[in-house]
C-alpha cells in the first residue's frame, strides 16, 4: 500500500512557500546591492515568493477545504439531510422571498463564491495541515475539517471562474490584494480540479489526520494509563477537575433544557426515516440511554468530577475525538450483543469523544484539560454541544455510519439489545448498566403520551 499521507507533503515540496511577510528592516534595506545580491543567489522559488509575498504576479498555491457558504449554513448540503429537516421543522411557519424580489436578484448578482483554503506552505506553525474530521458520508460528499474558521477565505472575482464549484481538495492559486497585511485574498486561477487529484488530496489529508490521532491515542495511553471513550471520566488531575467546574457553571448559567420523550421520539424517528431507517426498537434503546445519561435534559453536565460530558448522551468534550475500530473493551463487551448487529473489527466508524467530534463538525476544536488554564471561554462550545438539535443530528449520523456496517432486520432487534449496543459503541461508559428494563419505561411512557411502539 502506498503511502497516501506523503501526497500532501509531495505538494508543499512542490508549491509551498513560506509565508513568512519581509521583515520590515529588510524592506527598507531592498534597494542596497548587498540585499539584492542575496536575493539574485536565491533559487527560483525563493524568488517566486518574494514576487508573491509583495503581490506579484506568482501568487500562492492552495487547496480548497470547503464551500464558505456551506459551512455557514452549518452543512446544510442536502435537502434530505438530517439539518435541513429539523431546519425546516424550526421555520415552518416563516414565508421565503420570491424569484421576483429585486433585493434578492441584486444579491445574486454580487455574489461572490468564497472558499475556506490551505495555503501549501513549508511554515506550518500558523497554517498546520488540516485535520479532516469526517467525510460525512451519510448526507453528502462534503468533508468536515476540524478548526475550518482559523484557514484563510479566497473569494471568486473573477467572471469566468464564477459558475465554477470548487470541490474539497482542488489545487488554485490565489494572491492577496496586500501580502504584508494578508488583506482580500482571491481566487487567481484554477489549476487542477480532477477528481482523481482531489480524491489524492483528500486521502492523503485523512490520512495525515488519522496518523494525528493514532499519535494523540498512544499520548493519551501514557498520561493516563487507559483509553477514556466518550462517556468515561479522564483521570484525574487537578486541569480535568477545573476543567469540568467551567462546565458546571456554565451548565448553571444556562439552566434546565427538559426535552419531553414524546417530542424526542419523534425528532429521531423523523431523522433516521429521512436518511433510510425505519426502526422503532433502534429509537427507544437510544432514549433508553438519554434517559438514564440525562434525564432527557440537553444541558446537563456529567456529574463525575474529572469529566467534561454534555447533554442527553453525554458528548465527552475533552477530545478532539476520531473515529475507529471498536478497541479491545468494546470487542469483549459487544461479544454479548447478537452476532448480527455487532459491529467488524475492521471497521473505523467508533466514535471516540464525541463532544470533541461534534465540536470538530461545526469548525470549533475541543479544549483539552492539558492547556486549559482558566482563560480560555468556553461558552461557545458548551452552547454548541448542549444544543438538543447539534445532539441528534450527531447521534443520527453517528448511528448511521455504525449501521451501515451491519446487515440485520429492522424490528428483528429488540429494544433491549439496541440500548446495549449504544450503550457499548457509542457512550462507552466505564461499566455496562442494564438498559434492558429502561426501555420498558421509555415505551410504558410514550403510550401514556399516545405514542405506540
């Protein structure tokens, strides 16, 4: 097998450039024939790079990460998608503008694409290689990058290049309209669009990610002396335990969000049937497990001292996250479950901390208990990850991308098995609780609602 992470670096060896700006002494030494005689010596590329840096016709190179608008609309990309769904729930009663609306056409005709892109750049220090976070694959053949916000925008100016859709992984050039402030960058030219080239880039971008986590794992093993998943505390220390109090307060602050179990049924039972599953005992082992996580408030913080976990399920936020094989515990543990629904062994579709995961699908990187040192706000995070929506899209999309690896019966399984098998694959809390008899409840309290399942 090639290896797929060395065709990003392959790139940056070929187009990359420092993006260091002239220093400032050395602008003002330019015209001295010392200074010009140290640049005359150097390679064709270094000179290229001065011409780019001071906006000349060389540009930069970079790769398209994804569509500005797109991420804004906070991956709304598919009109079946889970988003668009509880979107078009939320707006139901709003009326949209017509074709005719002169406001509306005049936007049209000021529009201007804008791209979030990774300048190639042998730098690295404020331009890391990014980190592919999931291709989400369920919805869409978009790529979900983790910390998006921090990579530069190009826009598209250009007329010709306009009606032109620039996929994640596309090589272009772009150049600022002022190098030594990095002001307005723009779409000079599209140099390689193929999907055999942006197929290349983006695996090889996955790849480097992957790599990025397997190393974050094994850091992780030897702080702590064992994998904590999604639902389990991080050993304790006295940055976890400060950590969490943030949390808490912040969970103070905002106060109880109660999500009735009728009102969440339904949410998910809508949300599975739109991405093709129809399973009634899938969806009351997954509020099996809200209800014992949370009590069905979307809020809520783990209670355990040196655990950074929100919401119904209890998203672990300490993590960036990754996914991957089921690990050597959830392999012993799901060797309960029946045969059918467990889960391949070589299979990288386990969500690990996904706190860290759903932060990451928004554009927002997880903070760690390791550099949080009480300055940082951690509000923004905490509101998008106690937000009751953000929480099912991901638990849908999470389940989904588990199922996929599955053949069984909708109906086959019964409730009581699906509640563990969440419980295994996705919350992976220190100790297996019976789940079993919960959904009896769960079900015994959808009927009083007139709900019958």
């Amino acid at each position: 097998m090639p290896d797929m992470s060395g065709f990003i670096d392959a790139l940056i060896e070929l187009f990359g450039a420092s993006q260091d700006v002239v220093p400032e002494d050395a602008q003002t030494a330019f015209g001295s024939s010392v200074y010009r005689s140290i640049f005359r010596d150097q390679s064709a590329i270094g000179q290229n790079l001065i011409e780019s840096l001071n906006g000349g016709e060389a540009g930069l190179y970079a790769l398209v990460l994804s569509n500005r608008a797109s991420y804004e609309q906070q991956q709304a990309i598919s009109e079946n998608s889970v988003w668009n769904y509880l979107t078009n729930v939320w707006n139901n009663g709003n009326t949209e503008e017509t074709e005719e609306d002169p406001a509306r056409s005049l936007t049209n005709i000021l529009n201007f694409p804008e791209y979030y892109v990774f300048i190639l750049s042998r730098s690295n220090q404020e331009n890391p290689i990014p980190t592919v976070v999931s291709s989400n694959e369920n919805f869409s053949t978009e790529y979900i990058f983790l910390n998006l916000e921090a990579y530069p925008v190009a826009r598209m100016v250009s007329k010709r290049f306009k009606n032109t859709d620039l996929k994640s992984g596309s090589l272009i050039k772009v150049q600022y309209e002022n190098a030594q402030t990095r002001d307005l960058l723009s779409v000079i030219d599209i140099v390689e669009t193929d999907e055999k080239f942006t197929g290349l880039v983006m695996a090889s971008l996955e790849a480097k990610s992957a790599q990025s986590n397997i190393e974050q794992c094994a850091t992780d093993s030897i702080l702590t002396g064992v994998t904590h998943p999604s639902g389990d505390p991080v050993a304790g220390s006295d940055l976890a335990v400060d950590l969490h109090n943030a949390y808490m307060q912040l969970e103070r602050q905002a106060g109880v969000n109660q999500i009735d179990v009728s009102t969440l049924y339904t949410l998910l039972k809508t949300a599975f049937e739109q991405v093709g599953i129809n399973d009634n005992n899938l969806i009351v082992g997954i509020l099996a497990n809200a209800k014992k996580e949370s009590g069905f408030d979307s809020n809520i913080v783990s209670r355990v001292a040196t655990e950074s976990s929100i919401g119904l399920w209890q998203f672990n936020v300490q993590n960036p996250g990754y996914y991957d094989v089921p690990n050597s515990q959830i392999r012993q543990r799901a060797s309960a479950l029946p045969e059918n629904i467990r889960i391949p062994t070589d299979q990288k579709v386990v969500p690990y901390f996904a706190g860290g995961l759903l932060l990451g699908s928004k554009g927002v990187a997880a903070i760690t208990p390791a550099v949080y040192d009480g300055t940082q706000d951690l509000k923004p995070l905490y509101d998008i990850v106690s937000n009751s929506t953000n929480q099912i899209v991901f638990v849908v999309t999470a389940t989904k991308r588990m199922l996929d690896t599955i053949n069984y019966t909708p109906g086959e399984v019964s409730s009581g098995s699906w509640a563990t098998w969440f419980q295994i694959y996705f919350e992976q809390p220190g100790t297996i609780n019976d789940r079993a008899s919960v959904t009896s409840v769960v079900s015994s309290d959808l009927q009083d609602r007139g709900i019958a399942v």
